[in-house]
C-alpha cells in the first residue's frame, strides 16, 4: 500500500484546491447564475402549454412555471386598448431568466404581431425589470400586448421582489402608445422615438408640458416621423408618468444596450458553456477517483 505523508497530503489537496477554484473561474457567469421562470397563459391546452416549454428550451427540465390569467392581464391594460383586443383568454406565454448584473435586456419573440421586442424592452425598463433574457411567444399569432403582464409577473417570482404598482401601469401605457404608433410610422421608428425621448426627458429631468413637447417634435423631426397633436399629448402624459418613476438614465442606458442582441447567440453560447462545465466536471472526478486510490 502507498502511504502519502503529512507534506505530501497537503500538496494533494493544495493542487485539488486551486483545481476547484479554475474551475469556477471558468464558468460562465449567465449559466452560473442562471434563474428561469416560465410564465404561461392560463387558457392554454395542455398540448399547447408543452408546445410553449419545449420553444423555450425547457421541457423537462426543473423551472418554476406560473400561470397567468386574463384577469391579471385586464388588470393593466383596461382602459388603454378596447376590451375586444384584450380578449377572455390568456394565451401569450413568456420565458425569463436573470442575468448578471449589467448585461442588460434581451427580448426575443415568436407569434408576436403588434408588439416588437424593442417596444417590450422599453416597455420592461420603465417597469423596474432589469438585466434579463427573456422570451414571449404563443402557439399561434396574437397581438402581444397582453404578454408583459407575464414578464413582470416572472421577474417578480425570480428575485422575490415587486415592482412598482405605477411603474407597472405606466409601463403597459407606453406599450399600447408606441404600438398604435407603430401601426402609423412602423415598428423601428415608433419604438426609436420612445426610447430617445425617454432618455432625455429621464436625464433633464423635464416636467414641463411645453418642454416636454419640444422634445419630442425635435426627436420626431430628427427620424422623419409626422405627429399629430393628439398623439404629441399622449407622449407628453405618457413621459410625465415616467419621469415621475426616478428612473436612473445611466441604468436605462446601460439596460438599452443589448436590446437587438441575437438570442440565438446566446443560447449558443450557454449550451457551449455547459458543454466546458462537463468536461471540467469529469476531469475533477477523474482526479478525485485517483486521490482516492491512493488511500486503497
């Protein structure tokens, strides 16, 4: 039988040591802190619902999954879009997981027809959501709008915290604004003017109506986009709401970043990372299995 002695011993498990310590290192941070949670809307078939976990990548595996109703999604949007549009059924579904801190908002869709993932991003930033992945889908076309009931809900499981009553509010008005906007200008503009006039209402802090609507002709003249006076007032309502939130602008910039990032990219890349924690993982083992044999 080989027998280590004391200073060998503590070479073994010095090396397994710094071992150990390479490999969390090595892990990637999204994967390591990976948090998800799945949002479904609760009138979906059975069918359906396995359809909308196998999209998000999630099928059997072990995610918390919530239900959404269209109660819940009234709740925000009453008021806002005709009761015909919301519908009786909840069927948007959405998928979030956390990231770490400062990597931003990444939207990615399917099925969804009035609602971009610019304007969702947006839309989630004013809200309180942060640093997040998320994907809203349904098993056949829907118009969206519904959806980030959903997301908010998920965020609020995820870090256990609850989001602004007001910022929840104000964040399904600039939803349904910039998508009836889009409907007049198109998708990129709408969600472009939004998102500048957003920014430099939050840094100067405007609360003024007259300055506020100076801004927003400028920034619309700036992208070739023609409003009404209805629409100028409705932005000008919207963005004193916002203002209201105390929205950091260094933290809405930040989160803005990413937002037409390639999702796919990202999946990727996670799959990729748990590829090199496996591999890291058996030559652990392996080495563990050898210190072990010594001691047979």
């Amino acid at each position: 039988m080989y027998s280590l002695g004391n200073q060998g011993m503590r070479k073994v498990v010095s090396l397994f040591l710094i071992i150990l310590f390479s490999t969390l290192a090595l892990i990637n941070p999204i994967y390591a802190t990976e948090r998800e949670i799945v949002t479904l809307g609760s009138d979906l078939t059975p069918s359906q619902q396995q359809e909308m976990l196998k999209y998000f990548g999630v099928e059997g595996k072990q995610v918390k999954i919530i239900k959404v109703t269209n109660e819940e999604e009234r709740k925000y949007l009453e008021g806002l879009v005709p009761g015909r549009e919301i519908g009786t059924r909840a069927i948007s579904s959405a998928y979030l997981q956390l990231l770490p801190e400062g990597e931003g908002i990444l939207v990615d869709t399917h099925n969804i027809t009035w609602v971009s993932k610019e304007m969702y991003a947006n839309a989630m930033i004013t809200a309180g959501i942060k640093d997040a992945r998320v994907v809203v889908a349904a098993p056949f076309k829907v118009s969206g709008t519904a959806a980030l009931t959903g997301i908010m809900k998920a965020f609020e499981e995820a870090t256990g915290k609850k989001l602004s009553e007001e910022a929840k509010k104000t964040a399904n008005e600039e939803l349904v604004i910039t998508g009836k906007l889009a409907e007049k200008v198109g998708e990129e503009k709408a969600a472009e003017l939004l998102e500048k006039v957003k920014k430099e209402v939050i840094e100067k802090r405007l609360t003024d109506e007259n300055e506020i609507a100076n801004v927003i002709k400028e920034v619309a003249s700036k992208l070739n986009i023609n409003l009404t006076e209805d629409q100028i007032s409705q932005i000008v309502q919207l963005m004193k709401k916002i203002n209201q939130l105390n929205l950091d602008i260094e933290t809405v910039k930040k989160q803005l970043e990413k937002i037409g990032a390639d999702v796919e990219k990202i999946k990727k890349t996670v799959e990729e990372n748990k590829g090199i924690l496996q591999k890291i993982l058996k030559a652990i083992q392996g080495f563990l299995d050898w210190l072990f044999s010594l001691f047979r």
